[in-house]
C-alpha cells in the first residue's frame, strides 16, 4: 500500500503508510485523535495532555486499506462534525447516517456542556446494513469512563453483524479477538505482527439491558 505524499507526516501517518499489511478491510472502526481550536488558555484542558492529536488534513491524507466493498463506522464530536464529513468523503466513503452515544454524565463544553458523541456511518461500493432484527436503537446509553475511551458494546455489534468481513480498528489502544489494529498507543499493530492480547482496563463496559434504559 503506497501511502500518500504528505508534507507533514505524523508518526501515526508514518506507521499505517508503512505497515506490511495485503489486506484490505471490509469494516473500518475508526476514532481518530481530532486536534481542537482549545478556546482556553488553560493548559491542563488541552486534549494533547491525554494523547497525540492530528489535525483535519493529517487525518484527510491518510490513506485507508478500505476494501471496494466496505463500511466506516467513525466517532466524531459536535463542533468536529463537519471534519467528520470531510474526513469520510477523503477516504472514500459516502455518509450514510449516524447514531448517537448518551454519555449519561454530563462534561465540559462551550456553548452546551458535552454529553454525547457521534457515531458516522459511511459506504464505498455494495453493502448491506444490518440485518433487521439485529439493528439496535440510534441511541446508545452508557456512562463514559476513561478519556477518549468508547463504549465496547459498539465494536461487539459491529462484530456481530459482519462476522466474516476483514475489520480494522484504526487509532486503538487494544487489541481484541478479530480485529486487526492500528494505532500509536496500541500493544498489537499491523507493524509488529504479534498476537497479543491485553486486559481491557481503559474500555468503556455496559450491557445490553442498561444501555435499553
């Protein structure tokens, strides 16, 4: 896989460019480190004091073993969901609906206090959705835990409803059981080749009848 030519590369972008890797994916999931205009001269609030963030173009540049056939499902945020589209339509994809995470617990926030995020459904070429009587409700109750961290019943869904597809999970800090993995903070890459499973310390963990509440 040839990566684009970008002026800027951060290592991330580096590693997925330069990553030995002939598959292309049937599912993307996807949760990239979006880089904020902070609007604080705070600096204990800077999301870069949790993890290393990429700016929209970084993100745009990067190019994705997508399959000619393939689903995205990417997290995005309110004031980024217009990079969210851009995002999506540089890698190909073509926006399709989204679902909606209730954090339960209210955060911080500039003109409304956070307490959702959103989940970006795109397409490129033939896919199916879900099959009706697996579809589950657009929006999703879970209490948020760790930072960044999402809710681990999404990526057990996707599973479900493509379970013989290539998935890729971009920008993870684990690896889990059928998925491959790519990401600066993750144990398991598509750059070592080693499976190596961790304790899932840092997820976010609800059932099925609490997040139906």
């Amino acid at each position: 896989m040839e990566p684009k030519k970008i002026h800027h590369q951060t290592p991330q972008i580096e590693a997925l460019g330069a990553a030995p890797c002939s598959t292309l994916f049937g599912v993307i999931y996807a949760d990239p480190p979006w880089q904020y205009d902070s609007g604080t001269a705070d600096p204990t609030r800077r999301i870069e004091n949790h993890y290393q963030t990429m700016s929209d173009d970084e993100i745009c540049e990067m190019e994705i073993p997508a399959a000619k056939d393939s689903i995205l499902y990417m997290w995005s945020v309110a004031p980024k969901l217009d990079s969210g589209i851009r995002v999506l339509a540089s890698w190909g994809f073509k926006y399709k609906t989204c679902a909606v995470w209730d954090k339960v617990k209210v955060g911080m926030g500039f003109w409304f206090r956070g307490q959702h995020e959103i989940l970006m459904v795109g397409t490129r070429g033939k896919v199916k959705p879900p099959e009706q009587e697996l579809r589950i409700s657009s929006v999703i109750k879970c209490p948020r835990g760790r930072h960044s961290a999402k809710p681990d019943y999404v990526r057990d869904k996707i599973a479900e409803w493509y379970p013989d597809v290539p998935k890729l999970e971009m920008f993870s800090r684990l690896k889990r059981p059928g998925w491959e993995v790519f990401g600066n903070q993750v144990e398991y890459d598509l750059l070592s080749g080693e499976q190596l499973y961790t304790v899932q310390s840092d997820t976010v963990q609800c059932t099925a009848e609490e997040i139906s509440r």
